[in-house]
C-alpha cells in the first residue's frame, strides 16, 4: 500500500494506472497474491510500468509489480523473528533465517497470521425489465475468521565460479470461515404504491486451500563478461475445498415469517497444476551492445467439482463439475546498443501462441479455443540529457486473453440475483502502449519522475448482460456475460516525487491525472464512456527523538471508470458459487463497465515505530488503518435493464502492534571457528551477534 502510484481496494484487488497489473516473485510470475506474502521476507518492489518483449505479452498490459525476496549476499548468517497481535485479538508470528558459507547459500521463512475480518455492506437495484419494476435493497455485515500459513526454504549451490544451481519450494495454507446475515427487501413498484417482501439470507460458508510451489533454477556465466544462460523450471499445484449453507427465510411487511426456510448447501473441491519453463541467454556483442534470447512454455491443468442441494434435494441444474487445460508457448529476442554518447536503446520481439480445451463433466461436452501465433513489438529509448537528468520513452504490444471462467459456456444459477454465464465466442484484447518519463535527481537527494503514457485497447473484454428465460425458473432474467466491445483508451500524466524535507521529514508523493474511456457502440448505439479522474497519495516518515520512526499515509481516488480486467463481482464476488460467485449475495453484481464507475473514496494511515536493543536490533511498531473511518467503497452502474448503487467498507481502525528481532553475523570463516568453541562459548557468540 506504501508503493507510489499502487491502489489496494477492499477486496485486496491491487490496481496501477487504473488496470490490474501481473505479480512477480523474484522476476517470475506468481500464483501468489500480495497479501500471502510477508512483508517482512520481501527486499525490495520494482515496477515495471509498460514491460518490454522480454516479460510475458499476456500479462502486465497496466505493468508488473516484481516482489525481489530477501537474500543472505555475504558470508556469515542473518534473520529475524517477530510476533503481533491487532485489537481484535488476532495474532501473528514468524521468523526468517539466511545462511551463506562457501559454496551454499541457505535460507527459510515462515509466518502465520489469524485474521478476522468485518465489514458492512449495501446495495440498491432497480429492474425495468418487468412489469411492475421491482427494487432490490440489501443491507450484509460480513464476517470472515480464519488464518493464513506461508513457508518457503531454498538453497544456492555455487559449483564453481561460473556455475550456480537454486532449489527452492514453498507450502501456503489458508482456512476460512466466511458467515453474513443478508436482509432483502423487494419492492414491487405499481404506479399505485409498492408491495414488499421481506427475506433474510443467513450464509455460513467454509474454505480451506493449499498451495505448493517447486523451482529450481541453473545459472552459468561464461568466460566472457556479460555472457550468461540462465534455467528456470517452476511447478505450483494447489487444492481447495468448500462447504457452505445458505438459509433463505421469507417474512411479510410485519415480518411474520411466511413459509417454512429454503435451505440450500453447497459442496465443492477443486485443483490447480501450472508448470513453466523457461530459458534465457544474453551474449555481449561489444562493450556497448548486446543480444537477449529466450523461450517460455507454460501449461496450466484445472478441475473443479460442485454439487448442490435444496432442503436436502440435490439440484442437478446447479452444479458445475468442468476442467480445463491452459498451453501458452513464447519465445523472444531484444537487442540492445548506444547512440552516440548519451542514448540507449533496446528493440525487442515476442511470440506467442496459447489454447484452452476445457470439458464440462456432467455433460462430457467439450469446447476449446485456439489463439493463433502473434508478435509483440517492443522498443525502449534512453537519452541522458545530463548527470542529474534523463529522458526514457518505450512502446509495447500485449495481449489479455479470456480466462477460462469467461468462455465457459455453463449458466451459474447459484444466486438467483445475480446469475452468470459465459461467452466461449471471446477474442483476445490487444493493447498498444506507449510512455514517456523524464527523472531529475537534485541537490539533497530530491528525486522527481513525470510520466505521460497513453494505452488504446481493441476488443476489450467487457461486462455485459442479455436477458432471456431462465431455464430453471422459466422466468424473464438478467444474464451476466462478458463480450468484446470495440475498444478503450487511457491516458494521463503521473509524477512521483521523493524529497528529504529536512534531516527528519521525508516525504513521497504521487499524483496520476487520467482519461478513460470505452467504445460498446458495436453492442448498444451511444453505449460509450468517458471519464477523467485522478489517484493522489502521499508518504510521511518523520524522523523522532529517542529512536521513534513516524509514518503517516494518506490517498484519493477521485470518480473513476471501473478499473479493466477487475473483478467486480460475478466471478468472485459474493464467494459461494460455482464459479466463485454468488453464494454472499449480490452486493458484487456484475456491472456493465461501459454504464459503470467507482465512487471518490479516500483514507489515512499510522504507523509508529520505536527502535531499541543494541544496534536498532529490535523494533516495537504500533499502526492503524483507515484512521478516520472514511474508507468507503461506492459504484454505480446502470442498462436499460437496471440501475444500481452499492457501498461498502471492511476492517476500519484496527489497531495492529508487532515485534520484530534481527540478528545476524558477516563472517567468512563464521562455521570453522565455531566448530572450534565449546557449547558454551557458542551461546556467547550467538548473544553477542553483529549485523
């Protein structure tokens, strides 16, 4: 949340530039999300905002966000243990440890954390599609209550000073308790007066997942400097099971319960398998150029199985058992070299070639979708204007292909209000980007980076709802889909500034002024948006006396079109459905997101530190998030079918405090001399340990 420039949401979805950009772990895709990694194992994040042909075209069309873990670089050992607790009673600990000495490098890291979250939701929708018109209003106070577990060990194996060989693997488990009381109220609108119906949802749903990664990776230099090949192989496999029960009781206006309830449960497992592969080789030319090669084999294998009951009855209707197999196929080349003294440039070449098969399993109905051979072009200019100041401008073409839930062919009933399906007609949606930076570095270390960037996107994949007869109901009902629109585009400037104030106020600061816009005129004539909003944010660290580090944070969204490529509901919104929607509601109802935008929300932010023990060893951090309870998140989204407001906040002012020990020792000869010491002597040095 402190990385300039970087929206987190109340979903934990992360934005950049008003797109959902790719996460990498140490210069690697991820199946992680950033909040399953420890803030305390990572190093350092980079940001790539518009990614040259030597990343992935399929992945960061709004950047990458590159997670760098920590790593012991010199001889000797280091690490950390730390536990918290935050005011609603929820603990944390773990510990990292590194440890190098000759030819291996050794490191391990592991962490839990028992969190329970709250939140508070409500909506309001009107349907026209009906006669009467009928109005939707719906208040939830979510809980969810669980932990979280993230382990991770490797080792660096220097067989010479040429050849290095890395293992690494990590073991991430979750459990959750999702439970929520959802009071509907449904008004029928006759021109007369209303008539209401009341109804109350109780939702007890429950998950558990498991995720296991494996790399290994081989890295040799040459005799020629500059030289190098490099080897990764990656297998990440992860399991899930839920159980959940939905309790439906209907109440008239005086709410007299009417009926007996509808129970309907839920049972469902799935499985993940995603392999890669991948080689690279960089070969100097001369002292100034150089040429990079490489290729990329990606295989992603999935199942999920779900039944359904109603009071007890299976409903066949409702149940999505289906798997899919994912094959993405890359290979690429740049080419790097000067002109004159004081410019660089790079030019650079993707391939790509993808398909999907997928099968539904109660039908044994097959579909699969092939998208065929393309080229991503990129080019990168640097000009060093002088010591203090440079010019960087850079192009590139990528490609968002639909993702399985979005050409799945199977209509999701689970939640009556909010019923999906999708489009297996999809095409890809390529974006042509381009951006130009200028960085001034002054006198005090001052540091000021203006952007200008402009992004045009052709067949977007887009919201979208068609209403037909229900085939359950054999009523008229809205269908959430998803469809190709003709395009959109973005475009802003963006400035980044770092300023030591004085010798204890340091300040960041980041404001992004932009323009989206969407063309849906091929789906409905003038279905078009257009919108210009603004993200600002800023950092404080005050320097105290006595050791005490202050960090206050605050940011702004203005009103904005609903971020690309963001959930928004339907698709795992709610959590409960087959396709992870539905289940919760329909407080995340898919929006169509030519009709739709964000409502302004802003925030504030705490941090305190106090830093003790000899050598700042230890460190004591009180902090609190959304301060003045003023995070609230809003959309509006409307068709000729409907109109509807949502608003919603989770987890304000909580109140966390945690405790953090470093230790470690830079020494070369650190295990031959210890070796040599008693027991004794050896407790000695380990309370006597230098950084």
């Amino acid at each position: 949340k402190n990385i300039p420039g970087v929206d987190v949401d109340i979903d934990g979805n992360v934005s950049l530039r008003n797109a959902s950009p790719t996460i990498f772990v140490d210069g690697r895709p991820t199946n992680l999300t950033l909040d399953q990694i420890p803030s305390d194992a990572i190093q350092t994040v980079e940001l790539i905002t518009n990614p040259s042909a030597k990343y992935d075209a399929s992945g960061g069309t709004s950047g990458i966000i590159n997670i760098i873990l920590k790593k012991n670089r010199k001889a000797g050992y280091n690490g950390n243990i730390r536990a918290g607790i935050d005011s609603r009673v929820m603990p944390n600990f773990g510990g990292d440890l590194n440890v190098k000495q000759d030819k291996v490098n050794f490191f391990v890291s592991s962490m839990y954390n028992k969190r329970k979250s709250i939140g508070t939701g409500e909506s309001v929708r009107d349907e026209f599609f009906n006669t009467p018109s009928i109005r939707y209003t719906q208040n939830s106070n979510p809980t969810n209550l669980g932990f979280f577990n993230f382990n991770r060990a490797g080792l660096d194996y220097f067989i010479d000073n040429r050849n290095t060989l890395t293992i690494a693997g990590n073991f991430v488990q979750g459990n959750f308790n999702n439970t929520d009381l959802l009071s509907i109220k449904t008004d029928t609108l006759y021109s007369s007066g209303s008539k209401s119906i009341l109804s109350e949802r109780s939702t007890d749903f429950k998950t558990n997942f498991k995720n296991y990664g494996t790399s290994v990776g081989f890295k040799h230099n040459y005799s020629k400097p500059g030289r190098e090949l490099t080897a990764d192989l990656n297998l990440n496999k992860s399991n899930n099971e839920n159980n959940g029960g939905f309790n439906t009781q209907y109440f008239d206006i005086n709410k007299v319960a009417k009926g007996n309830p509808i129970n309907q449960a839920q049972q469902g497992k799935g499985g993940n398998t995603f392999y890669t592969a991948q080689v690279d080789f960089t070969n100097p030319i001369s002292a100034q150029s150089k040429i990079e090669l490489g290729s990329r084999v990606a295989l992603r294998d999935f199942q999920s199985e779900n039944l359904n009951y109603i009071n007890g009855i299976p409903v066949y209707a409702l149940n999505a058992n289906y798997k899919f197999n994912d094959r993405v196929l890359a290979a690429y080349s740049t080419y790097s070299n000067v002109l004159g003294k004081k410019t660089n440039y790079q030019v650079g070449l993707r391939a790509e070639s993808s398909k999907y098969t997928g099968t539904l399993l109660t039908t044994g109905k097959g579909f699969s979708n092939s998208y065929p051979f393309s080229l991503f072009p990129s080019l990168n200019l640097t000009h060093q204007i002088s010591q203090s100041q440079d010019i960087q401008f850079s192009y590139a073409r990528k490609i968002n292909r639909p993702n399985f839930f979005q050409i799945l062919p199977f209509i999701d009933y689970t939640d009556s209000l909010n019923i999906n399906r999708g489009n297996p007609n999809l095409v890809p949606e390529f974006t042509n980007s381009l951006e130009l930076n200028y960085q001034l570095s002054m006198k005090g270390n001052h540091n000021l980076l203006f952007s200008g960037y402009f992004k045009q996107t052709d067949n977007l994949i887009t919201r979208y709802q068609v209403k037909e007869t229900s085939t359950v109901s054999n009523k008229e009902v809205l269908i959430n889909t998803y469809i190709n629109a003709n395009s959109s585009r973005a475009y802003g400037l963006e400035l980044t500034s770092r300023n030591p104030i004085t010798k204890w106020l340091e300040t960041t600061t980041n404001l992004n002024v932009f323009n989206s816009s969407i063309n849906s005129s091929n789906l409905q004539v003038d279905l078009n948006n257009s919108l210009w909003s603004f993200f600002g944010k800023i950092n404080m660290n005050i320097k105290m006396p006595s050791n005490f580090t202050l960090q206050l944070t605050g940011d702004y969204r203005s009103k904005s079109i609903l971020p690309q490529n963001s959930g928004g509901g339907g698709r795992g919104g709610g959590g409960g459905g087959p396709m992870g929607g539905g289940g919760g509601g329909w407080g995340g109802f898919v929006q169509t997101t030519a009709q739709g935008y964000v409502m302004p929300n802003y925030g504030f932010e705490f941090a305190l530190r106090k830093d003790f023990l000899k050598e700042k060893r230890g460190s004591l951090t009180f902090s609190m998030n959304d301060i003045f309870k003023t995070k609230v998140y809003g959309s509006y989204s409307s068709s000729q079918y409907f109109t509807q407001t949502n608003s919603r906040r989770r987890d304000w002012q909580v109140l966390r405090i945690n405790f953090n020990y470093r230790f470690g020792k830079i020494d070369a000869s650190l295990f031959k001399r210890k070796n040599n010491k008693t027991g004794a002597d050896g407790m000695q040095e380990g309370m006597n340990m230098q950084q």
